[in-house]
C-alpha cells in the first residue's frame, strides 16, 4: 500500500473501530431505601436465570459489598438477590404508572449491529421487616457481552445500596 492509499484509509479505518470503544453510559435507580452501613448480608441464588451469568453477578455483588464494607455472612438477617439479563434495547419498559423506566435506543448511524441492553437488579429484603429495596444498573452495548458489563454493573448497583442519591446516569470507558 503506498503512502497516499494509507494517508485515504486511515481515517476510514479509525472511524470504523471508534464505534466499538468509547463511552458508556451507565443508568441507575433505586427504589425503597439504603441498607444499613456495613451490615452482614447474605447473597441469594435468584429463581430468575441458573446460567454462567447469573454466577459471575452473584460473586460481583459480593466482592463489590464487600469493598463497600458489608460482610457476606450465610446467616445474615440482610437478604441480596441478584438477577442478569439481557434484551434488545430497542424495546422501552414502563412501570405500572406508565412512566419509562428504560427508554429504548436505535441503531446509530454506520453502526453495524444493534444495541442490546446489559440490566443487573438486586432485590434487598431483611427478616422481619416489610417491604424490598430494589436497585438497578444497565447499559446499552453493541458488540460487548453480559459477562463484560457485569463487575461495572454490579459496583454501580452496590453504590446505590450505601448511597441512593447516586442514582441517575454516569459515564465510563470500555468496549461498547
């Protein structure tokens, strides 16, 4: 190839690899309320979803509770269920009150393969006490796996439990 075809392809080339790398925006919510600082919780096997996914979040959670100055204890009266899934992002979720909860995201342009969103939720329940606090992180990716997202999903999650004013819509690098 001489210097003029390369000087031409370079861009083209930088163009196309761009949309696989870059930014990604984490969205998070919460609803119920914050557990209490540095409480043993015990991390439950979620009735949704046995596969090699579901392991991976269940140890992210942990390890990220764990940072976050939790103690994983089997008998702790703090219960974490942990669930993963994956979906076209294409698709909105409303909640019963008929307000988004994910809005849907298209295809943008030169984009070869279309977004999917990336979901962790954990649901928080304590013995003896009514109600659950559920928290959620997700992303919309193209090319990158579940099993890619979920360290980052889970820590974004996690953050939520200690502090819920965090909720909303972050930003981080990696492989869209």
């Amino acid at each position: 190839m001489n210097s003029r075809s390369s000087r031409l392809y370079a861009p083209v080339l930088a163009l196309c690899t761009a949309s696989c790398a870059g930014q990604i925006a984490t969205q998070t919510g919460i609803t119920g309320s914050a557990i209490e600082a540095n409480a043993p919780v015990s991390v439950v096997a979620s009735s949704v979803g046995a596969d090699g996914a579901s392991s991976l979040a269940q140890a992210a959670v942990a390890r990220a509770l764990v940072q976050q100055g939790h103690t994983i204890s089997a008998d702790a009266r703090i219960h974490v269920e942990v669930a993963i899934a994956e979906r076209s992002a294409q698709i909105a979720i409303d909640n019963a009150a008929g307000e988004a909860i994910s809005l849907p995201k298209k295809r943008g342009f030169l984009q070869s393969c279309p977004y999917r969103l990336q979901r962790l939720t954990i649901a928080v329940y304590a013995d003896g006490q009514p109600g659950t606090t559920r928290v959620w992180a997700e992303e919309k990716h193209c090319r990158s796996r579940v099993q890619d997202s979920i360290t980052a999903l889970s820590e974004s999650a996690v953050a939520l439990l200690n502090a819920p004013t965090l909720a909303g819509k972050t930003r981080r690098t990696g492989k869209n």
